[in-house]
C-alpha cells in the first residue's frame, strides 16, 4: 500500500509514522530546505517555529487530556517530546533542536518511509494526507483552492478571542439579538453593554495596550488586514469609531436600565452546545497578557475565561466544516485526508494528534476497515467534531479546551471536579473505542501519569 504524505511538520511526520508502522510505504514531502517558508530556519522535521512549549502535562488540563489520548493511540512525537523534556514546572516543554532533530531521525531511519525534499506542488490522485500547514506553498494552495472552491480557502487568520459561558456574568451581560429578530434564537447572542464612561476607559486602555510584533513575511502582504481591522486599529482612527464599528448598540436594550447602551460587545455563541462565545468583530493583535487585562473590562466579563485569544497572522486552512468528515477525509474521495493546522486546528499538540488520527485512519482505509470516528466526549474527538461542524459561515480554527466536550449531566458546578470528571469520562470513552476497534490502548485505562 504505497502512501502519500505532504508537509514534514508535526502533523505530517506523526501521519508517516504511523501510516509506516501499520505496513505502508510512505513517500513524505518536505520542501525545506529547497524552499524555505519565512518562518522556518533549519531543513529538520517538526521544527518548532513559536513556543517550545506543547501545554500543560497536567491530567486534569485539556491540553494534558490531549496527551493522555495521544499517548493511548501510539504518539511517536509525544515519546519524543518527552525524551527531550526540559524542566518546566507542569508544562511539556523540549529542547527545539533536539525534538526536531530526534524526530528527522526517526522518520530517516524508518525501512517504510521514503523521505523527498521537494516541493508537491500539487494534490495526489493517489492515496494522501495533506498536512502541508498553515504556510503552505502557493502552488500547492492553488491546488487544495480549486478542489475545494476558492471560497473555502483563507490565507489569513483575523481571528476573535473566546470566552466559556459559565464565566460570563449574566446579572450584566444579556441575551438578546438585535431589534428581537424572530429568525435568530437570543440564545445565540450576549450582550455585555458598556455606559460612557466605561466605554471611554475601554478605549483608553485599547490605545494603550501592546501589540504583537509581525513576521515581514505577513507585514508585507497587502491584504492582511484588508477585510477585518484590528479593534485597536479601529479605536486609533477615532474614539468613536468602535461605537459605531463592532461595538455600535443599535437595537439592543438593556434590559436593567430599559435603554439603549452607549456601546455593547456581543458575543455570538460558538459551539453547538452553547457553551463558548466569541466576541463578535473583535479580532485583535492584542498582546495576550495585555488582551486579557483588557478584555476583562467588558462589564460581564469581569472574571471572563478565555479558551482562545485574538490573533492576527498568516494561517492557510481550508472551510473544513464544508469539505472533511470527522474521520479527517475528504467529503468527496474516501483515500484523501487532511491534517495539522490546515484543517482549523491550533496548538503543537492539536497539530500532531490530527496527524496521528489521519495516519491511523488512512492506513484503515486502505486495509478495508472502517476508520475510526472518535466519540465527541474525548478532546481530540471534540477537536475533531469542532472543526468539522463548526458553522462553516463564520469558521475560525480551534485548539482543545475543556470548552468544546459535550456538558456533564449532571452539571458539576467546581471546575476542578469538572474538569476531573471530563478526563475520567474521555479516557473511558476512548478505551472503548479502541476496544472495539481491536486496537489497544498504549496504557491503562487507570494509568495516572501526567501526560
């Protein structure tokens, strides 16, 4: 069963894996050092271009949930990261170099893997998993843009940060969508209102506050901001312009006072079972420490949680709400996934445990068994599902977060208790699957280790 994979980072190299593990021969492409991105510096696998950090270790932390399940299906990255561990108090972080350069090794050194620096400029008419990334060359964009239909195609994140519901305060924040639309369900918005002087101290603290410094290769694309301003930007052309911008207060009333605010943030609900928000026209540049503080002067969101700050940066990914299953395939060719950052997942962890579940599933596919769909209770089947049934209209990517799982019944009101109960009821869930699957699980289902 010969195989093709596109794109050498996180995501590519654990579908490799993987794929070659269970008997395939797989031919990986990896244009660097051929073609560097802009962001890359070393021709090595896996580079980490940001952070050296994949998250939290910690079993009671959706990112350390991630790594349970990981490391229950086989994670060869995981092994790896964990071998080139620095100390880093309750977070997995790896020394770069030696993460990248252990996981080039392993690819190198597999008998089934055949390793090709070169650019793909195009989508294989054979068996494949793209995971080429979020800085995916502009031929192979051209490609993946005429498969799928160029408007599901986007080149730039302008993305708004996120807030749980439970951490909203609903004595001053209401549910209400514009003039009592009747075609909307109120549900689907809330709406934190601000009177003057709040919203004159909001702005203050915008203009004020730090922004994250761009990489030239995003600064020197005309279009980055072209569609989706900056709320900071938008408050630097003029201290009004947010009231009558992304904050204007037309046909809403608070219902404390019976009047229209001076301004308001809505929030439009973000997840099927309604229990993530996102502030909506709010995409910000905001550094996240500073976006926090921030945010947090929103009257209701005081105590606001959030699973997801703003972002601007060059991010390619595909409408996968529109166009992939929740096994990862291609909605129209059973032998074609995709994986990593191009489908709408964020994180390092998100990126390989995709890959892992592309591998596991194309390798499936090509043996006649039915793929694995991973229960929506588990974080990567969340993940997952999230992506693939987001609303495809306003689709933004995801990394985990504890916000996504379906809710507990009963509700656990202690967050620490929730959070336990998420972890027991993922980890049992994904044990039966892999029971069921005839595959077994890489540990325990009792195994109380910190990954």
């Amino acid at each position: 069963m010969k195989v093709r994979v596109i794109g050498g980072g996180l995501a590519g190299t654990e579908a490799a894996w993987q794929l070659a593990e269970r008997g395939c021969e797989v031919t990986l492409y990896e244009m660097r050092p051929q073609r560097q991105t802009g962001a890359h510096v070393t021709d090595r696998l896996a580079e980490l271009v940001c952070s050296n950090s994949f998250g939290s270790k910690l079993p009671d932390r959706a990112s350390g949930l991630l790594k349970a399940e990981c490391q229950r299906l086989g994670c060869l990255l995981l092994d790896i990261a964990d071998a080139t561990a620095l100390p880093a108090g309750g977070a997995l972080a790896v020394d770069r170099e030696a993460f990248a350069q252990r996981v080039t090794e392993a690819i190198e050194g597999h008998a089934n893997i055949t390793l090709v620096r070169e650019e793909m400029p195009r989508i294989p008419d054979t068996p494949a998993i793209i995971a080429s990334g979020p800085l995916t060359s502009d031929a192979l964009a051209a490609a993946i843009a005429a498969l799928s239909g160029h408007e599901y195609l986007y080149f730039y994140d302008a993305i708004a940060p996120i807030v749980t519901l439970d951490s909203i305060n609903l004595d001053i924040a209401f549910r209400a969508s514009r003039y009592e639309r009747g075609d909307e369900d109120e549900g689907d918005y809330i709406n934190c209102p601000l009177n003057k002087a709040e919203y004159e101290a909001f702005v203050d603290a915008l203009l004020a506050a730090e922004t994250i410094t761009l990489k030239d290769f995003e600064r020197e694309d005309p279009h980055f901001f072209a569609g989706c301003l900056p709320v900071e930007q938008i408050a630097a052309r003029g201290r009004d312009s947010l009231a009558f911008g992304p904050m204007r207060p037309i046909g809403l009333r608070d219902p404390r006072t019976g009047r229209r605010p001076w301004a308001v943030v809505q929030l439009r609900r973000d997840n099927l079972v309604g229990t993530l928000y996102n502030l909506v026209g709010f995409q910000t540049n905001l550094k996240w420490g500073d976006q926090k503080r921030v945010l947090q002067m929103i009257p209701g969101l005081e105590q606001g949680e959030f699973v997801r700050y703003g972002m601007m940066h060059r991010n390619t990914f595909i409408n996968s709400p529109s166009l992939l299953r929740p096994t990862l395939q291609w909605r129209a060719r059973d032998d074609l996934f995709f994986a990593g950052q191009i489908t709408g997942v964020e994180g390092y962890m998100g990126n390989v445990a995709t890959g892992l579940l592309a591998g596991i599933n194309l390798a499936r596919q090509l043996a006649g068994e039915p793929p694995l769909t991973l229960p929506p209770t588990t974080m990567l089947g969340a993940l997952v599902h999230y992506v693939t049934h987001a609303e495809a209209k306003h689709f933004q990517p995801m990394k985990a977060n504890f916000g996504i799982l379906p809710p507990l019944e009963p509700h656990v009101r202690d967050k620490r208790q929730r959070y336990a109960a998420y972890v027991a009821r993922a980890l049992a869930d994904l044990d039966a699957v892999l029971a069921g699957a005839h595959l077994v699980p890489q540990s325990p289902a009792d195994d109380d280790s910190e990954h």
